[in-house]
C-alpha cells in the first residue's frame, strides 16, 4: 500500500501552492543596490496571495492545461504591476527628474548617479562579490540564512510529506491530501492578521532607542518572530507525532497551520531586519539570504520521502522539530545581544545613507 501510494505521488500529484506574495518596497537587488532613499518602510507585509489547487491527471497527458493557466494568468499581472506599481528607489527617481529637468530647460542637470555610474562590469562585479563576502563574515547574516532557509526548505518539504502521511494514515485522495495544504496559506493569513501589532511594537521602540532618537530598533522587528519561529518547531512535532490512522486528522492538519504561521513569521522577521540593520547593503543581505532559501528549497524536499519512510512520522517530524527549535535561539539572542552585535559589524557602521549618522556611530560604537 506505502508504496503504491508513492507511486500515485509520482504520476498524479496534487500541490496546493500558496503564492506569498511580498508588498515590499524592497527587493533583492541583483546589479546595483546603491539608492538614495532614506525610508525603511515599517509596513513591509506578506500579503496573502493566491492560492492555486494543481492537480496532474496523470504522466500520460502531456497537454496538462494547468501549466497554461499560469501562463495566462501570469501575463495577464504584468500589465497590472507595470501600471500600479510605483517606482521606490531613490536615485531611479532622480536620475528621471534630472532628465525630466534637461528636457524642459536645456540646462546641463545630472543626479549624481548619473554622474558616478559604475560600469557593468564594476556593477557585476560588487553584486557578486559583496553577499558572498557578507554571506561568509557576517554572522547575522550566516545564522539569518540559515534560519529562513530551513524554514523555506519545510515550506517546499510539506508538498510532498502531508501528500505521503496523509494517503497513508487517513487514504486521502490525491485531490483531498492537496487541499490539507490549504492549512499553510490558513497559518500565513493568520501571520498577516498578527502583523499590524508586530508593526505597532517596532515602531513604539523608537523610544527606547539611545543612539538614533526616533528611530525604531532594528530588533524589535524580532518581537513576535520569536513565538512565532517556537510554534513552527511545535508545529513540526505535533504534525510527525498526530500523524497517525488513530488520531483525527484535523490535529496534523492544525499543525500544518501552525507551521505556515511559523513560516510567515520567520521570513517577515529576516526580510525586516536585514532591511533596517543593513540600509544601503540591504539588498546584498536579503541577496545572501536568498541564495540560502532558495537552495533549500529545491533540495531539502528531495529528502522528504524517505526521511519519512526511515525514520518513521513521529521521528521525522522530531528531527525537523528539533532543528527549527535549535535555530529559534537566533532571534532571541539578536533581541538580547543585538545592540552589542551591530557594534562589530563593518558593514553595520557604514550601511547609513546620511554621512553624518555613520561618523557618529563609528564614533559612540567603535570608541565606546
């Protein structure tokens, strides 16, 4: 029965994708990342976007018609980003206002970008240089990276794994074991309920901030992260340990749910903070972190099955448990620590657009 529920996976899967869809202004830049734009959004959010049921009606249809829906569907978006979607970065917008300004005067105006333009091959050159040197020797980095890609790396694990426990325990169709993975988009869309008051916590930190009054602390993007990266590793237990033809199967599927939450939480947490610690090398930080996440995405699920099969549902989901509850310590000890942490980083002390923020802290950190 095991494995010719397996072999059912192979040539007729079922995946429900849940699309999060980041509304963030700032994205992993890949040639240049140098901007002018001083504003750190507090209000980089997760939206919740769409949840897709892809069902394959077997490896003998080779016209399978999902694969033009999201074509389709994909193409009929970029109209809609191209219009809606504004322009954020800072010398992108003064670089088209100093044109804008040669056009209607005839006056030699350039926006310093313009001016101090690296050539491609500098540009290439620092975009692959400056996360993988960030990627080796900076430790929020390192331990951030290694933190959402496992988290990532679940995320892409789950499609296979509930499809296999539950055709296995409870002799879910194809079609049902897909629609149990609707728990994760489930767990995200609370995570985006919750956000709002993760928001309210980093921005009444501002108080509290010694060095830059009025500025939030890049650590208390971590408040909620904390519980939420502890529910993830619970999650992963309960859903290896319930995961059994005797118990219910709405109790793995909650802590399917509660997995997502964690998820959610995990990858706001380091999309945040690496945001605001970094500043002007954000986006060779979120860069680094990429790598990692993607990397354990594509390669973490190849394990799922027969770390499943081998270890059996309730020693497998303690091995991933107890990974996810290992790598909770790194927000918490950034939250007790973090401060002293941002001392000793290089590219910390610089990462500030304003020239005078940057000799004042190397002034009170590096002296004091």
């Amino acid at each position: 029965m095991f494995g010719r529920s397996h072999h059912d996976l192979e040539c007729q899967k079922a995946q429900v994708t849940s699309k999060a869809l980041p509304g963030l202004r700032v994205k992993n830049g890949v040639v240049s990342e140098d901007s002018t734009s001083t504003d750190s959004s507090p209000n980089l959010e997760l939206k919740e976007g769409d949840v897709q049921v892809h069902t394959w009606y077997g490896s003998d249809d080779p016209e399978n018609p999902i694969y033009y829906i999201q074509i389709i569907y994909n193409a009929a978006l970029i109209p809609v980003f191209w219009f809606i979607l504004q322009e954020t970065r800072g010398d992108v917008l003064l670089a088209k206002r100093a044109k804008k300004l040669r056009k209607e005067t005839g006056k030699p105006i350039y926006a310093q970008c313009e001016i101090e333009r690296p050539n491609v091959t500098d540009m290439l050159k620092v975009s692959f240089s400056r996360p993988t040197k960030m990627l080796i020797t900076e430790p929020v980095v390192i331990f951030f990276t290694l933190w959402v890609s496992f988290a990532w790396g679940i995320l892409f694990l789950f499609f296979s794994s509930v499809a296999q426990t539950f055709s296995t325990n409870y002799g879910f169709s194809t079609f049902q074991t897909g629609l149990v993975q609707l728990a994760i988009s489930i767990g995200a869309t609370i995570g985006t309920l919750i956000n709002p008051f993760q928001d309210h916590l980093y921005l009444a930190s501002a108080t509290r901030n010694p060095h830059r009054p009025g500025k939030p602390i890049p650590e208390a993007r971590l408040y909620t992260a904390i519980p939420g990266s502890l529910l993830f590793a619970a999650g992963l237990f309960t859903f290896g340990w319930s995961s059994q033809p005797q118990i219910p199967w709405p109790v793995p599927a909650a802590a399917v749910a509660c997995v997502g939450l964690g998820i959610y939480s995990i990858y706001m947490a380091v999309v945040n903070y690496l945001t605001d610690a970094y500043e002007k090398y954000a986006s060779s930080a979120l860069s680094a972190a990429s790598l990692g996440r993607n990397t354990f995405g594509a390669f973490l699920p190849f394990a799922s099955y027969q770390m499943f099969e081998t270890l059996g549902f309730g020693w497998a989901g303690s091995l991933l448990g107890f990974i996810g509850f290992v790598l909770s310590a790194v927000p918490v000890v950034l939250v007790l620590k973090g401060q002293e942490i941002r001392k000793r980083s290089p590219f910390m002390l610089e990462a500030s657009y304003d020239e005078e923020e940057v000799k004042s802290r190397r002034d009170s950190w590096v002296v004091g």
